[in-house]
C-alpha cells in the first residue's frame, strides 16, 4: 500500500538589503526552499518518507538533494514507540524541529541551530509518544498553532555528527536526548490554554575541516585540538491563545577557533530567544488570520558548520507579522536589527570576525500544500 | 487539492557529425531532455508547477536541476488575469515560449535565443488573455498544431537577468513586455486560418563574469565597460492548415567581447528566422501525422550565456521533416547547412571566435506523455 | 495513460570496519541507495521508466542523480519483441541484470561487474523473451526467489561504452549479446526445480582518462596504448528450492595499467564466483524468509571505472544471511574476509597497487516498496 503526499514551501521574493555579513549585496528574487514530499504507508508498522530539496546550490543553483530520507518501525499499532533509520531531524531543541512551513520566523534562531545546523542528520532515532499527548498536538495543529511536530515526549538517539549531506569523517556518533510535554492549563481553569516544556542534551565529536584564514585577531590554517561538543538545552512555548510566548536557551562547549593561537580548541558557548506572539482570526472578514511577533535572540559561541568553527556573536531583535492569506498562501514581512560577527568570507583581515550591524527589512511570499 | 501530471522529453539517439564547435568530435547516444513535471491546483486561484529536468551536466551527466519551479495566482475564476511568481520562461520571442514538445525543429533559433538562453529566469509576471483568445489557443492545440502556450496576449514582468540557476550578481533588476494576438481569418472567408502577430520588448543589466581567452584577434581577461542590455523584437506565425510561415526578428544592443580592446562593451545586434511549414494528416492510412519543413536564421551579435558574451555569427538552413507516429512518439530527421562563430573553447588561438561550418544530419526520438 | 510506481532501496545503517581500501576508516551510518521509480504505460507497446537515484556524492553527499531512463518500445502485444532506447542496464552477466532488491549478498561480484561498472549505458536494445519464458520467471518471482528480471532470452544492444553518466569520449559503440534459458527440471522428475544457463559476450573502445599516479611499480601518467575490450561469460543458476547454486565466470582483455611500462595497455583478464544458499520458509512460525549463503569470488584483471584502468586482483570469501521479515523490510548480516588490491588512493607509493586484505562484519537494513 502506497500513497503519494506533496509539499512544497517556496519562499519568494525575498528582496534583501543593508550591507549585513549574513544578506549581503548584489541580491534580487530568490528561491529559499523548494521541496516535494514522497511519502507511504507499507503497512501498519512502517511508512517511508523521502523529501529532496530542489534549491540546493553546486556551483550553479537548484540542484535536487536530499534533506529528508528515513524510515519509521513502530511496534504498536498506536505508534507510541517508533524507531526512526535514515536521514531526519536530530531532536535537539524545539524551533529547530519545528518545520518552516510552521515556524513563525523568517530563521531560525542561531544559539539553538548552531547544535545542529541544517536540523538533519544520518542515524538511529527512538520515539516515544503516549497516545493523549499525540491527541492534543493534532488538536492544536487543527486550530491552526505552530505545533513542533511529533518528535516524542522522550527521544534517543545516535547519528554521525558531521552535518546533513556530509561523509562521515571519524569514528565517533554523537548521542542526543529530547524530552518535551504539553500541559492543557484546564485544571488551573485556564480552559484550552497548553504550555509545553522540555530539556535537550547532546554530546559527540566531529572532524572540523580546517583551511586557510585571515583576521585582525590572527591568520593561518588552524590546528584541531579538541573536537568534542556538549551541551543542554530547555525550552518552554505558551501556545497564542491569542497570546502566545516561546523561549529557548542552552550552554554548552564545543569546537572553537582561536585565532591568536591558530587553533581549534574546545571553548564555551551559550545563548536563545524570547518571542512574543499574539494571533488574530477572521482578519478583514476573510478566514485568513495573523500573527503579529517580536524576537530577541542571542548567542555567543562556535558556528560548526563553517569551516574552522569560528566564533560569532549574534544579538538581534526582529518584528514582524505573517499573514496567512489561505492555507496555501502566507506572507510574511518582517523588520530586524541584528548585530553579528561575520564569518562567511575568511580571507579578509577587513571583515573576518568583525561584528557588522544594520536594519533590514525583508518580504517572503509562501506557497504549502 | 492536488494532481499529478507527467511530461517526459527524451530525445535520443542523437547521432552527431561534423567538426563543428557546437556540435563536436567524440559523439554517441546522449539524453537531451528528461523531465518530470509536478503540478497542482490548490484551490481555484492558485496552482503551483515543478519540473525538474534529469539531463543536467554537473562534472558527470544526468543530476536533477530544477527548470521551473512557479506559483500562478489568477484574480479571477476564467483566469484572465494571472501573476506568476518564481522560476518560469521570461516572455521574449514566441518560439522561445514554445516547449520543446511543440517545437518543430530540433534547436531555437540563436537570434531570439540569446535573449534569455535557457529561456528561463527567476522572478514576477504578470499576464492578462481574454477568455476568447485562451479559446482560440486551446481549439488550436486541438488540432495538433503548435502553439507558444498561454503567455498572455499581453504580459509584463520583472526578473533576475543573470540566467536561469545562476545567483544573482547586481542589484538591477530585468525589464520585460510581451504582447501577440492570434487572429481568425474567418472574415476575410479563410476559414480556420490563424495568424499570430505581436511584438517583444527588454531592458536590464546583468554581470557578465570575465575569464581569460586567446583569439587570433586578441587575448585576455577583459574588462567590463557597460552591462546594459536592451532589444525589441517581432513575430508573426501562420499556422500550418495545412501550408504554414513563422518568423522572428530582433534588434538591440548588449554587452559583447571587443578582443582588439580587451573590454567588454555595448555592441548591436541583430537577427532572426523565417521558417515554412506543412502539415500531412493521416500518413500511411494511420492517424500519425508528418510535417516537413526548411528554416533560415541568421544572427549577428553577443552570446551572453557563456564567459565574455562574445559575438556569434550564425547563418543557417536547416531542412527536416518530423513524423508524429502518436501521441507518444516522435521522430524527427534534419539536414542543416550552417555557419556560425566558434566560441565554446576560448582558449585556444586558433579555434576561438573563428567562423567553423559544416553539413550534418540529425536523428531524433522523442517520447511524450 | 500514466502511472506512477515507487521503489526505494535504502541500505543503512552499514557499520564498516577494517583498514580496507574499498571499506575504510572514519564511517559511521550510510545510505547507500535512495531511489525513486517513475514509470507508466503510455499505449500497448511503449512505456517508459524512470529512475533517479538520490544517494550520489557529488562534493557533498546525497545529489540527484538518474539511474535509468529508458523507453521500451514493443512489436506485439505479448511483448516477446522490444527495443529499449536510452540509459538502461547492459546486457553482461546474471548478477549485473539482477537488482539490489533481489540480490542476496551486499555486493556483485568484482570479476562480471568491471565489465559494466554501475551496470547502465546509453544505448540501443533489442530483446526476445518466448511468452512461456515470460511466464516461467513470474512463477519463480511469486515464490520470492531472486530472477535477474527479464532482459530476453536473447538480448543484443549497442551503447557508448564510457560508462554510465560519464559523456561519451571517442566514435567506437560497444556490442553486446546476452542468452540466457530457465529450464524447467520436471522432465527429470525434479518437478519445480529450476536451472538457469547462458552465455554473453562484448566488446568495443573506451577512452580511459588518465591521470598523475604513484607506485612502488612506477609512477607518471600513463600513455594510452590500445583501448579496446572484449570479454566472454557463462552463467548457471539453480534457483534454491531450498537449495541453491549461482556461478557465473568471464575472461577477456582490456586497457590496463603497466606501471613499469607506464602505459595503458591490452592485458588479459579472468574471474568469476561461486555462490551457494538454502532457503528457509516461514521462520520462527512467521511469514518471513531466511537465506544464508556462503559466495566465493576472485578476479585478477582491470578495473576500468577508476582512472588509468590499474589491474587488481580480488579473492574474497563471503558469508552471510539475509532475513526477509516482510515484503517492506529486510536484514541482512555478512561477514567476509577478503584480499584485494588498493586502487582508490592512486597517488601513495606504499598504498597504490598494494594487496590488503582483512576480515569485517557489516549489516544492512533494507527498505523495499
């Protein structure tokens, strides 16, 4: 038995500004996500799924990779307990989990997806789900909250550690640990209210490559001394009711770039987000609704997934307001000002780790189905 | 609410001769076009359209790269008024906007071509085709014959300009218009004749990247003076029932290689095509139907879509005859004569920007559906 | 007409071990196939076939890539007589036509396989398959035992020979012939018993690229002498009703590396393997299916996949069992100790040409639907 499901999130036009490390010059419309789900049912103990992404760039743009292609085993016909083989999302945090056709923000935030950058990775997952709490996640996802998907109440699991698409490049797995659960406030007389809250933990090592840099702190190809990561994280999300709050925070250690020392060492890192939402119904009369939010994010710690795992300081405020137009259509527009080291390009003593801050505002169109 | 539909276009065997630039030595089997189409309405507004194409040369053949990937929003239920948003064909030209399945012969002509090589670029479209006219267009495919698509009788859009699947490298945006009219000859007692008549018009500045070529007129990497680009075009079609004409002509001015002066700079340009067709119904007693024709093109001017954007001079006859064995199937063999300027390898004195021709016959099995 | 059919073959997680060069350190979980099938009846006689396969490594891992793609063009309605035009497997060998669903060890054997790596072509096929050898195979595949598929009782092709993805380098086509007959063994009292012999031979002209390399045996980059390949092979198959035998041999001469000569030239080449398994039905009381097999193989010849074609020589002893749990899901745990030439890395004196041989242990979990 086989069915086929789609869905395909387009963000676009994006017309980006300000002269900001991370958006940078010489932009015009682009294509940000473009993907189709192949998804099945074979029988009632296991399903497939297999999603590629048709906006990667490899050399040129929109090449057709993999982000999603994994199995699902559950051992009862419930499925309270699965176990999850292939490429999907390591369960650490809970916007990272959160899907971009749910997530409210343009991006993720930065100290939480640093853990896990891209969210994916090839590995062995266990779930545990009890069938209530799987019943109040779809009552939500119905009156239309930004649910994170189900992941568990507690997840487990092993997974490479070298990023989504990446070869293995050691030995080593990483371990990861998630646990979550959504409390409905109607014993407090806060009838249909749910506040969920939930503690993360991970801990691996992984072969950063190294190449050559230049800064102002220093330059040359970096040695690598430690390559071990850990780090806890907590999350608790009050679901827009209409008033909705959302916050994450986690610290930990992990793979650093020194520049003064030219290497790679292991150094602390910490930081999260606030968010503050409110959601309207019915807007202009239409069953359209919107979200109005503001953001505040921070982190001070190593980027692993660039090379040589430099460190960034990110502090940002952004606000916004999405605007789902219908269920395929959404708009988004939002107005940040962030301050942020720039890591992308490494070979100038100019830019390489200077913070760079600016305004900018950005416009994302979206088509789901 | 949602389908899926099919369209693959493998022509092949491709047998090839002649040492000629864009044809070449060491030739076998190859794959032109293998290409699926995903597409859906999501409610009566909306539709969304993917079509990935799997003969992509990345390093080794056959990746899967997107080449369109759009979302039409009509603004009414006879969908006279359209936005499209995304990667889809720029409207310049009417055998550019003609799919490969429709198209009589086996290459675009250059002239129009090098508009928007690939035909294909990121961006926003409007296009507005009264109810009568999608009709007309509609009643014509009916009867087999080939039409440019659904393009609006008028349209008008802003894009990218660097090309299709390539990342946009300033902060100017293209410029395009398009407008044709199909016009039944029923009043002047030609019943059933249609003649399509319209006229193009684009404007905009692209970066075009430089690299270093030897040519017996110079050598270099050049310079690049002005980026800007403007042209205007005209077409006129007469559909083959069963004796029929189509011409294209345009003119401007773009970025084109002056090797003497080692610069990029504004050239004209100018060219285009006139081709005969005629339709034979009911071959061999059977419903395949056969369509002989001859087409000459000429074009004189800048070929943007590789380093420097040289320029070309083409002069071309090509004779054929494609027999429609059903729906299906479709063998096309061509005889062509033709002259044009060699500019793929551009390192090498005695190749590059040299006027190479040749006589050759192709083959080619195409499969629909 | 059109329908859309799936098969994924997604073998993970391989947990590899031993300092092999075809194994190697540093991995962790794989995917080694992730393929999707596209296919449909357009008429009675044409139908086309898809298949992209989304575990290419191209730089980063898991690109789409095709695997087949090819239309089948048949004379009659029983389709004893078709044409096969496109990307498709060539017709060498019994293990390279049988797909990695059906095969019962985790690799094809070295010796038939360097005839045809990646077993696909561009080309053009013909096939006869009798209507009661069409039926014989179907009876065998609904008692789950392992057919190669249906690539004729006589097969005859003509291709690129350049291997598949790879663009075609010289005007030489490879030839190629298959047989093969399934004899019914009733007619000795042995009734359902089935033995499977043939016999194949090819040959053509490639051009192997050549490149830097470095070896205790010499070093440089090798002069192409003589491109030219032929080979011979037989196959038997004794179909495990519950007991089995499969062994298939081949000998011929291609371009090989001499490092002392520092040349490509014509060398012999010969090998084979021998392969038996029992089946067991219903295990442990249920509806699944175990397999052990035991598979020797060796092969001393080129390898022409790789660059400058170098020789190797492989002797390998395989033991292993599959167990089939049901039609979606599939283990299979393997240990193997083998002895083979190191040819990936080709530019370490000490390891290029190298024998190194080990013992390890993998497993794989196979998805099938």
């Amino acid at each position: 038995n086989q069915a086929l499901s789609g869905d395909r999130t387009a963000g676009e036009p994006e017309l980006k500004s300000v002269g900001d490390g991370s958006i940078g010059n010489n932009q015009g419309f682009s294509l940000r996500r473009v993907r189709l789900v192949f998804s099945g049912d074979i029988n009632e103990y296991i399903s497939l799924y297999l999603q590629p992404d048709f906006a990667t760039t490899n050399g040129d743009l929109h090449f057709a990779q993999l982000r999603d292609a994994y199995a699902d085993l559950a051992f009862d016909k419930a499925h309270e307990y699965r176990i999850r083989a292939g490429q999907s999302k390591v369960p650490f945090g809970w916007e990272n989990l959160q899907s971009s056709q749910n997530r409210l923000t343009l991006d993720r935030d930065d100290a939480l997806n640093s853990a896990v950058p891209s969210e994916r990775d090839l590995g062995l997952f266990a779930y545990w789900s009890p069938s209530d709490v799987q019943k109040l996640w779809k009552d939500l996802a119905k009156k239309n909250l930004k649910t994170s998907g189900d992941y568990g109440v507690l997840g487990l699991g092993v997974y490479n550690g070298q990023g989504v698409n990446k070869a293995e490049a050691n030995d080593n797995l990483y371990l990861v640990a998630h646990s979550t659960y959504p409390f409905d406030l109607g014993f407090m007389g806060l009838r249909g209210q749910v506040v969920e809250v939930g503690a993360d933990a991970m801990s691996g090592r992984f072969n950063r490559s190294t190449s050559a840099y230049t800064s102002r702190f220093g330059s040359g190809t970096p040695t690598a001394r430690d390559n071990s990561e850990d780090r806890v994280g907590v999350h608790a999300v009050l679901f827009p009711q209409p008033f909705g709050l959302q916050a994450e925070w986690n610290w930990g250690a992990g793979p650093t770039l020194n520049p003064s020392a030219n290497r790679i060492e292991r150094q602390n890192l910490e930081g999260g987000y606030v968010q503050a939402m409110y959601k309207i119904d019915n807007v202009f009369g239409t069953k359209g609704s919107m979200m109005p939010y503001v953001k505040w994010q921070t982190y001070d710690g190593a980027w692993k997934g660039v090379a040589n795992a430099p460190r960034v300081n990110v502090d940002e405020v952004e606000a916004g307001v999405e605007y789902q137009i219908n269920k395929a259509l959404e708009l988004t527009v939002a107005y940040a000002t962030m301050n942020r080291t720039q890591i992308q390009t490494q070979t100038t003593a100019a830019g390489f780790l200077q913070q760079a801050s600016g305004d900018l505002i950005r416009t994302q169109l979206q088509f789901n189905y």
